[in-house]
C-alpha cells in the first residue's frame, strides 16, 4: 500500500515536470512569429521579474511569510550583483534562442550544462579537473555535437544564443556557491526572488533600451494582459515547485525526475510546434549526451557520499537510530538534511539538477533551510 505521503510526493514530481514543460513551450508560443508573435526575450524576460520581484515583496514585507536576511551592503554588491547580471544574462540569452531554433533541439543542448558546470567550477578553483569527469564530458560533448550535426533547421545564432546562456548560468551557479556559502548567506526561493529579480530587472533595462525599445515603438504589439500574466504566474510557480520537490526528494529523484522531463517535453513539443522535426541522428546525439549525463550524475552522488563521516559518532548513530523508526518515504528528506548539516558545502560545483527556466534555487543546503523556515512560520 503506497503510504500518503509517498503520494504526495509524486504529486510534486508530477507538478514539477508539467510546470517546467509547460514554462517552456509557452514562452516559445508567446515568442514565435508563427504564433503569439511577441519577438522581444528581454522584455518577456523583465516582465517575469517585475512579476516575481512583487510577489516576493509582498510575501515578505506585507504578509511576513519570511523574514528577509541581513543584507549588508558589501554582500550585496560583491553577491547579488554579479550573480544577478548572470542570472539575468542566462534568461535573456536562453529566450532568445526560442527565436532561431525549436525546443526539441534547445533541450539537446542543454544537455551541455554539467560540462559547462564543471568546466567553470575548475577554473573557479571549487572543483579539480579529474580524468573521469572530463571523459564524460567529452562524452556530453560528442553527443552534443551529433545531435547538432542531425539538426535539419540547425541556426547559428540561436546555437550561439543557447550555449552561451548555458555558460553564464553555470557561471552563476559557481558564483552562488563561491559567494553566497562563503558569506554564509542562505536563501530561499522568496528571499532569492526579493533580493535578485529587482537587480536582474535593472541589468536588463539596459540592453532592451538599446535593443527591443526602438523596434517595439515601430512594430504593432498586440499586448494581452491575461497571457503575459499567466505566462509570469507560470514562471512564478515553477520556483516554487522545484522547491517543494528538493525538500521531499533525494538529488537521485530530482535527476531522474529531470532527464524523464527533458524526454517529455522533446516529444511534447514537435506535437505542440509540428514544424519541429527530429531526426534518427537528433536521437542518437542527444541519446549518447544523456549517457555521459546519467554518468556524471551517478560520480556526483558517489562524492557526496564518500565525503561524508564514515566513523559514526554517538549523536549520528542516535540520528541513524531515530530514522529507522521513520517510515520509508520519509527517509530521503531526513537523510539529505542531516548530510547536509553534517558536511556542509564541500566546496566542489553544484551537484544538484538546477533547472534552467527557474534557477533561484541554487543548492540542496539553502533549499533546506528554506524550507525550514516556512515550516516554522506556518506552525
């Protein structure tokens, strides 16, 4: 008999997968001149964070859902502000791409993300390049190039727009860990969307001058409201789902719950957008990236777990002893907890799946104590 709460957490996995699916083929619709035929990623891009900057201001500052942190202004400028002009860099890159080529062949290419990780944690100084990873990052990296090759509507620009979304990502989620773990500094997606959407929203104030404001003055918009705002609560929702699913799951789950949702949404796509079309060598491409993906994850685990402790002390065996008495479902949850409370940030690259439509929730460590602190209030 499958417990409640077990139920429940598939429920979450299930909102998680159709949320972040769902993001992505409506920023496409919204975006494609073949549909809603809003050709402006920035000012789509600035609308999600004027709409997540409010929330989250009025989560904290009118209903008191959280308190904010204490935010100095040296932490703000050295912390905030770079990761926010990444964060926002990544956004505006990767919607752009949706402009030049299908979501079927983005998705491939994301494929690319821990080897862009990997690669900026090593020159960071917070990893150390070692011969297994780098194998299955040559790995990614063929099927990637593969999957390019069989692209029938293969575009240089959107390419270039999405691979250097995916580094200024990886950027910022090295960033994230250098910065805000060192500073000890720990956010959760409210006080994340609070402090980062308002500074993203000013970086890109700057290139949509420069870019979309002339040609949006020009051109016949046709402004809805209703989709603008549901396109922006979707996003919205999207955070906050992939934080309810990082505190009831394990990273095994959210990895396979990730790549299951990248196979989703490739399918769901050339239904949603016919145009898109997959070859024989897009499969075969994107089939051997996943492999060197799957692998990489699984050595990610394997570190995790031969960093930690393996003499237990008194209060660890008490721990041990105490979730034994748990039922099963819960044993993910606590587990991932106390490892966490016991090693802390060991200063290697992120090993949690991040997804790239809603990258607030930058690591296992401060999503717990979030979610912590919304327990608390609510109790």
């Amino acid at each position: 008999m499958i417990s409640k709460q077990l139920l429940l957490t598939y429920l979450y996995l299930l909102v998680y997968i159709l949320l972040s699916s769902g993001v992505i083929l409506y920023n496409k619709w919204v975006l494609s001149p073949k549909y809603f035929n809003f050709p402006f990623p920035i000012t789509l891009t600035m609308i999600h964070m004027g709409f997540s900057g409010m929330v989250a201001f009025f989560l904290i500052r009118v209903l008191k859902v959280v308190s904010p942190v204490k935010m100095t202004f040296e932490i703000y400028a050295t912390c905030v502000i770079p990761i926010s002009a990444f964060f926002a860099s990544s956004l505006w890159f990767g919607n752009t791409a949706y402009l030049f080529i299908s979501v079927a062949f983005i998705q491939m290419l994301k494929a690319l993300m821990p080897v862009a990780t990997f690669l900026m944690a090593v020159i960071c100084g917070t990893d150390k390049l070692r011969c297994d990873l780098f194998l299955n990052m040559v790995l990614v990296s063929v099927g990637v190039v593969v999957s390019s090759y069989g692209e029938i509507h293969f575009n240089v620009v959107g390419t270039v727009y999405q691979v250097t979304g995916i580094f200024a990502e990886a950027l910022r989620l090295v960033l994230t860990q250098v910065l805000l773990q060192k500073k000890g500094l720990t956010l959760n997606p409210i006080t994340s969307l609070y402090y980062i959407a308002p500074c993203s929203f000013m970086f890109l104030f700057v290139p949509w001058y420069l870019l979309e404001k002339p040609g949006m003055e020009v051109s016949q918009i046709q402004f809805n409201f209703w989709i603008f705002f549901s396109n922006a609560l979707c996003a919205l929702a999207l955070n906050f789902s992939i934080f309810l699913v990082i505190g009831r799951t394990g990273a095994v789950t959210i990895r396979v719950a990730g790549v299951l949702k990248d196979w989703i949404l490739i399918a769901l796509s050339t239904i949603v957008f016919p145009e898109s079309t997959i070859t024989r060598l897009n499969i075969i491409g994107y089939a051997i990236a996943l492999c060197g993906v799957v692998m990489y994850n699984y050595l990610k685990i394997k570190d995790v777990r031969a960093s930690q402790v393996p003499v237990e002390s008194i209060p660890d065996r008490a721990v041990k002893d105490l979730k034994m008495e748990k039922r099963s479902s819960d044993l993910y949850v606590h587990e991932e907890v106390i490892n966490v409370g016991k090693n802390g940030w060991n200063g290697s690259a992120p090993d949690i799946t991040v997804d790239e439509e809603a990258p607030l929730i930058p690591s296992l460590r401060m999503s717990h104590l979030g979610r912590n602190q919304l327990s608390s209030h609510s109790e």
